[in-house]
C-alpha cells in the first residue's frame, strides 16, 4: 500500500513534473498527497521580505492543492509550508513527521558535457530517505 | 500516463522490495511491467558456467512474472533477461530501448556511521536515467 504520497514543489519546472507525477499516482493509488514547501532561509534576509516569500509560497501551495483536486477530487490533500536552512533536510524531516511511504522531488540537475549531474537536493533526498524516493525529471 | 514501468531484479532483498513496488504501482496505474535481470558478466568465468548462471536467472524471471500476474492478473508482463559487464549501463540501455516512463531499481546501499551510501547500481541509475527513476529501500 502506498498510502501517503510527499511531493516537494518550489515553482520551478522541475517541481512541476515532480507533482504531475505524485498527483497522477496518488490518483491512481488512492494515497494520501502531502505537497510540501521549504521556503530557504539565508542569512541576512529581513523579516519582512521573508513574510512576503512566505505569503507567495503559500499561494503557490494553494494553487497546487487546487489543482490537485480538480484532476482527483476523490483523494486527501494537505499542503505543509515550511522553513530552513537545508531544503534537503526539511524534506526528509518533513517526511519522517508525517510517516509518507513516498517522496516524490524533482531533479534540478544540469547536463555537463556527457555528464549529467544530479541537482543538490534530490541527491541529498535520493541519499538520506528511509522510505521510497521517486526523482522526477 | 504511466503506461510502461522496469523494474530491476536480481534476486536479493532489495529487489524484491523494488519488485514490490512496481508491481502494486503496475496494478494501480495499468501499467504494462517489464522485469529486468542483468547478468553480470566477469572476466575469466567459463561459459558453461554462465550459462547455468543464465538458466538461474531466467527461471528467477519466470518466478517474478508468475508472482507478478498472480497480484495483478489485469496487467501486460514481459521478461528480459540481460548480459553485461556494467548492470546499472544494461538497465539505462533497457530502459531506453523499451521507452519505459519509470525504472524501480532497489537500493542495496549500507549504513555506514551516521551516513548512508547508495548501492551503486542505484546510483548509476538514479544520475544517468533519462525518465523518472524509483529507489527503493
């Protein structure tokens, strides 16, 4: 049984994919979606414009959910806004909180001449995670 | 869509978790289920003992795909029983071939201290698929 789904997004078109993909197998499995922001703290940042991230992130957590629902009205989906210094780490703090069966990111990762090379927090996720990880690309 | 998945064998724990996985996502998604088994070829075996190798492995196939049809009786299966000196370029090289939408691989990766390292397979897979790749642990 894969009864809760974790997808990370952060507005890139990397994220995107990686919640097209989590929604469609939630659907599908009938798990539970968590979609989950980590907005990164840098040092330096005032407070007020950490407020605004905040309030952009949440919105784009809302039309996530939205968007969810319309393509799967039938499952559960919950939306986690959250903070740190390590996204990586508050993805998998996050997943080990809410006990998910899958975390689903996606893959920033850059083509370097025939290389290509994994994007720092999915490689951190794909190496840390106790439970299955899906790297979307 | 979801419509082709591979998932890697090779008849440890692992992969059986990994064969798991795809299979219940096979069965929730509709996907048709290509299990792979790369025999790792060494220099300096004799070729009658690859071939018993190759026997064993075909018949682990055979094995997984009863398993597989018995939890999902719905669902397309196919084999593809594999040689090569590098496991982890054998199951890119399948994948490409066979258009796969997802690679399952499981992670035969050790707790070292505090950290965790990936099995190398796992890694190879994860850095060089070109579509969405599942480790499994």
């Amino acid at each position: 049984m894969i009864s809760k789904i974790l997808v990370a997004v952060d507005g890139s078109s990397h994220a995107e994919k990686a919640f097209e993909y989590a929604s469609y197998m939630a659907k599908k499995c009938g798990s539970k979606l968590l979609i989950a922001h980590v907005l990164e703290e840098f040092v330096g940042v005032g407070h007020s414009i950490l407020k605004e991230l905040e309030q952009r992130d949440i919105e784009l957590l809302q039309k996530y959910k939205s968007r969810a629902k319309e393509s799967a009205a039938s499952i559960s989906i919950d939306v986690i806004e959250s903070r740190g210094n390590d996204v990586a780490e508050e993805i998998l703090r996050i997943a080990d909180k809410q006990k998910v069966d899958t975390i689903v990111v996606g893959d920033r990762g850059i083509k370097a001449s025939k290389e290509f090379l994994m994007g720092s927090v999915s490689y951190k996720v794909t190496h840390y995670a106790k439970c299955p990880v899906i790297i979307v690309r």
